[in-house]
C-alpha cells in the first residue's frame, strides 16, 4: 500500500524522449491506466530509464538487503519467477529445494531436530516475526488456559533497540510490548533487565543477534540463563526467541563457538533474513522451530484445493519461488567455506573502515565491526559547528547513503552515523569512501560557526 500522499507535478509521464514508441508513451497517463497500451520495448526502455532516477545500490551503505549476487543466480532468478511457492503439488521440487533450506538452516543453528526441521520460507524477518510471536502467544494462551488463569494481558520483552518489525507484532497482535531502554553505555538487552521485565504474562523474551542500532550482538546465553533462574526462583518459564535477522547468517561462519542458537535448550524459535547476509536479493526469510512441539499445530492451515494436501503456515499466500531457489542456489554454490570467507572478508573490511574513520579525528567508534560486519560512530562531544546528520548530507552529495540517527530510549541525545558492510564492497569503494569522509569531514571542521538550520524533525530514531 503506497503510503505517500505526494502528487508527481505532471501527470504526463516524465521521460517522452526515450526511444521507441515515445510519442505515444508522451501522453500516458500516470496515475490511471492508459487507454491503450504501449509496444513492450517501448515500455520498457521508459521505465528503465525512469528508475535510472534511483539511488546506486552498491553506494547504499544503509541497508542490510543484498546488493549483488552472481549473474548465474539472477538467470535462476528469472527462471523461477513464475513458480508459485505455495504450490508445492504443482512445484514438488520447488517445495523440496524450501525444505531442505530449513534443514540446512536447522543444522546450522544445532537444532536437534535438524532432518525433519520445522519451519519455512517467508518474506523476509519480518513475516518471520509474526509467525514467531504467534507461536509464543498461542503457546503461552494454552499454559495459562491450562493454569486457569485469564489470557487478556500477554506482553513481550525486548530491548528498545529491536526493529520496527517487533513493534509490529506487538500492535497488530494485541500483545504489550515491553521495551526495556538503553542505559548508559548498554546499547542491547541485558540478562537482568530482561527478567525485570517479566512476568507470568510475558508470551516470550526477543534477544537480538545483530542489533540494528550499531551490529552488536546482545547476550543470548546470559539472557537464558537468567530466564533458567527466574524459573528456579518464581516458576515462571519464559522462553527464547531469537532474531538473528543478520546474525544468523555471519555467526555460524565467523564466530562458530558463540552459543546463541538451538545449542541453548530455551531458545525455541529462530528468524533470519536470507536477503541480508544469506547474500539474496530481496524478499525471502525463515523462521524455524526447535522441535515440531514448538509450533502450535492450530497455526497451521491445511489447503487442497491447489491439489494434493499442503500445511501452511505464513501471513501470505501466493509468492513467487524464486527467492527460495536462489537461498538453494547460494548454499550450494557456497558452501560453508565460501559463507566462511565471504563473511570474514566484510568483517575485515568493517575493520579496516572503522579503524580508518577513528583516525579521522572527530569520531569515537560506538561499535567496530567485531560482531555482525557493522558498526556505528558518533562525533565527539566537543564538536559543536555541525553534527552527524550534516556529514551524512555531505556524503549523499558524492552518492554515499550513510544514515545518521538518533538511539532510542533512554539514549536518544546520542546520535550517530551507521555502516553496513556486504558482501560486493570491495578495496576501491572502501579507499574512496574514506577519502570522500575525510574530504568531508575537513570542510565541515573549517567552518568558524554552527551550521544554520539543523532540521530536528531529521533527527529520528532510524528503523531499518
Ligand atoms: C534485527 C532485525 N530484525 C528484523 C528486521 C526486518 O527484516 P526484513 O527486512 O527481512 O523484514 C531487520 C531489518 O533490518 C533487523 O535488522
């Protein structure tokens, strides 16, 4: 649903010089459909040249979504567009490509059911969020209707750095969301402001691996443990979700001992983004289970009408197979020693970036780029004449989207600037970057008074 409210000045398509069929392509209409149709070349000369008009996604040092893949992977891509994933009696082998991505992401994250996974494809994390916390609700509705106790009041504990997609969760599903605020230099979820927050109610914990804010990794054996104890203590059993929407994609390769997945027994459901670092373009995620136990069997839909029986278990229905093939695709042309080095090769480049902005001068690192290959950077507190926002400006006019954004609650007076290295950055680009910052940095250092006109309303928390 396009939310903008913005009219085009013209409602005449913008680009009538473009190639063939540019006459009749002059007097499209924009916003209604034309009464007649244009030849496809024609077409698609005009709309290819009017998303020239987007940004260069490789310059995009924003966004945590997959820029590149190998050409060999798009021509799949292609090929596989018009299979539809929730067809599996028409795409049995689409199907079985889907579950044998949830068995290997199974074995990755030591699920102990890993050849008979639970779990599936979705859209993205966020759709993988949703599926998640439905599962806490309905698990935790059946305890307390067992118990006797009332089910009006469930509530979820997370840090207040968690995406946007948590929130979601929490509103579309009546369900309180807990959001336990930064505190001094804790930037994530701690052990035990976890459990302060948590209550007979309380549906599930979300622990980040990867947070948005700055790529650090919140504690998730801690978190379980001190849930372990306040089981032991109080009786009250809260289990683990984790979202490691990017980390569950970079931990298993470049930190294989940090226990954060199926090792931990509390940990019950996993999401991640195969778009992110499971180095695919965009739109696909996965959500799995620990044990099939772990998914309430109402949530899932038994559809025929498609022929033969299919389980369901997703917010949407039709989708197309390719993401899925491509997920299969990367695995197999990867492995795990080419994940191992792709990951290694962006944490070495995050390094190097942040070692290289520290040096700057008017920066302090708030994170390295040790954990996810991410990291975030405030200026100084004695600069005064500009701030983060106006260096992002800077970078944006040599084509580099750098976001600067303020933390959430209760660190909203830090603001910083946030990198995300992929896989597709290579030594030039991060060479020109530095060079393109220091440039920039040293007119902004010139200047003898504050900047006039700083925009608050710029000065937002970043959901991304
Ligand atoms: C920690 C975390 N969770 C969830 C999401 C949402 O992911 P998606 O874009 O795959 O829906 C993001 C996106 O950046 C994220 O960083």
């Amino acid at each position: 649903m396009p939310l903008s409210t913005q009219r085009p000045k013209s409602a005449r398509h913008p680009l009538p010089e473009a190639g063939a069929g540019a006459r009749d392509a002059a007097e499209l209409p924009l916003h209604r459909l034309g009464e007649s149709g244009l030849e496809s070349e024609a077409a698609y000369e005009l709309i290819s040249s009017e998303l020239l008009l987007d940004g260069q996604a490789r310059l995009n040092l924003a966004t945590f979504v997959t820029t590149w893949m190998p050409s060999t992977a798009a021509t799949l891509m292609a090929e596989t567009a018009d299979k539809n994933m929730i067809d599996k009696d028409e795409y049995p082998q689409t199907a079985e490509i889907e579950s044998r991505c949830v068995n290997i992401l199974a074995n990755l994250w030591h699920s102990p059911d890993h050849e008979r996974a639970t779990g599936c494809s979705t859209t993205g994390s966020s759709e993988a969020a949703m599926l998640a916390g439905l599962a806490l609700k309905w698990r935790w509705r059946a305890r307390m209707r067992q118990a006797g106790k009332p089910t009006d009041r469930p509530n979820m504990v997370m840090g207040a750095n968690v995406q946007v997609c948590w929130e979601k969760f929490c509103r579309y599903w009546d369900v309180e969301p807990r959001l336990v605020p930064m505190e001094g230099d804790h930037f994530h979820l701690t052990p035990d402001r976890a459990v302060e927050h948590c209550d007979e109610n309380t549906i599930g914990v979300v622990a980040i691996l990867g947070s948005t804010f700055d790529g650090s990794y919140e504690p998730v054996k801690e978190i379980a443990a001190a849930l372990d104890r306040l089981e032991s203590d109080r009786g009250i059993d809260v289990p683990l979700h984790v979202d490691a929407a990017s980390g569950g994609f970079v931990a298993p390769f470049i930190q294989p001992k940090l226990e954060w997945d199926f090792r931990i027994d509390r940990v019950q459901s996993i999401n991640a983004s195969g778009h992110k670092y499971g180095l695919v373009y965009p739109g696909v995620g996965w959500a799995v289970w620990r044990t099939k136990e772990a998914l309430p069997s109402e949530l899932i839909f038994d559809v025929n009408y498609l022929g033969g029986h299919m389980p369901t278990f997703a917010l949407n229905f039709s989708r197309p197979g390719s993401e899925v093939v491509a997920q299969y695709f990367m695995f197999m042309s990867l492995g795990r020693e080419g994940y191992r080095r792709v990951m290694q090769g962006c944490q070495d480049m995050a390094h190097q970036l942040s070692e290289g902005i520290a040096e700057i001068g008017p920066y302090r690192l708030i994170s390295e780029g040790s954990e996810l290959p991410v990291f975030a950077f405030a200026l100084a507190p004695e600069v005064e004449n500009y701030s983060v926002f106006d260096v992002s400006d800077r970078l944006r006019q040599r084509g580099w989207l750098v976001p600067a954004y303020t933390f959430p609650a209760n660190r909203e007076d830090l603001s910083v600037l946030r990198i995300v290295v992929r896989s597709g950055m290579h030594q030039e680009m991060a060479d020109l970057l530095l060079e393109h910052l220091r440039e920039q940095t040293e007119f902004l250092e010139s200047l003898e008074a504050p900047l006039p006109g700083q925009v608050p309303e710029k000065r937002k928390a970043f959901a991304h």
